[in-house]
C-alpha cells in the first residue's frame, strides 16, 4: 500500500477544512439526498461526502456504509485531494496504490473508486464526493462529467451550511 501525498498546501487546507465548522456534526439530509443519487446514478453500493482531516477522514455522509470514519492512512480520498482531477481507480487489486489497502482486502471490499474533490473558491479541496463499488468498472469522461456536478452541489451545500450558522 503507498500513503498518499500531503497536498503541499495542507496547513492552509487543514484551517479552511476547520473553519467549516462541520466536522463531527449531525447527518444532514442535504448531504444524504446528494450521496444517495450518486449512489443510483452510477449503479454503486457505497456513495460518500467525505472530510479529509490530519489523521483521518470523516463522512458527513456515507450511503451503503456503516462506518463514518476511517483513518487517513489507508483512505482513497487521501490520494483523491492531491490531485486536481477526479481520480478513478478502475480496479483497486490492479492499482499499486492499493492492491494490499485493508479497505480493499476486507470490509467493505472496495474494487472501484472514484472521487471528485470538494475544490473551496480559494484553492483548498478538504474531501470529496466519491463513489465505490465491489466490483471493478469503467468510469467515462460524461461520468466523471456528471460526478464533478454533483460534486459542485456539495460545495454549494457546504456554503449554504456555513451562512445559516452564521
């Protein structure tokens, strides 16, 4: 397994992540409606809006999952907010990234990934928008066309939340 990069601006991406002020709070259906299309739309079994914190990362939504939290060492989206594109993982057994993730070789199974960052307007991506399957799949440019969508409707949400608390 390889651990994913720091993003080089990850002090500054760690402080507007905190200054959401969402971290470790209630569900909230905004974020659920959002999951759970993506999860139909694209025919997977799990659907997250995953937060990307320093040692972990922490779903405030998490359709087809359980579990809310995982650490940040073996998560997907840990790769996923070092990038500037979406990333795909066709086949995770296939992705020296990944092959021996225990996410991978047990619970939940993950073969397929794909995960759009949550790019704030002033540079930082603080987690993403992804989609897993247990299955290995293709993923084309109108689906990550369409994830990239919905993954602009989570940042909405994401201001939307911060201007009600204010």
């Amino acid at each position: 397994m390889l651990f994913a990069p720091l993003p080089r601006n990850e002090a500054k991406r760690l402080v507007a992540l905190r200054s959401l002020l969402i971290l470790d709070t209630a569900p909230e259906e905004r974020f659920d409606r959002i999951s759970a299309f993506a999860a139909k739309e694209f025919d997977v079994p799990i659907a997250l809006v995953s937060l990307v914190d320093r040692d972990r990362q922490w779903s405030k939504s998490h359709f087809g999952l359980e579990v809310c939290e995982t650490p940040r060492d073996v998560s997907f989206c840990g790769h996923a907010i070092a990038k500037s594109e979406t990333l795909v993982v066709p086949d995770a057994l296939k992705d020296p990234r990944f092959v021996d993730n225990p996410l991978v070789t047990g619970h939940p199974f993950v073969r397929f990934y794909a995960g759009a960052g949550l790019r704030l307007p002033y540079g930082q991506v603080v987690g993403t928008l992804c989609i897993m399957d247990r299955r290995p799949r293709e993923f084309d440019r109108l689906d990550v066309a369409i994830l990239g969508g919905l993954r602009d409707m989570v940042v909405e949400e994401l201001f939307r939340r911060e201007e009600a608390a204010a």
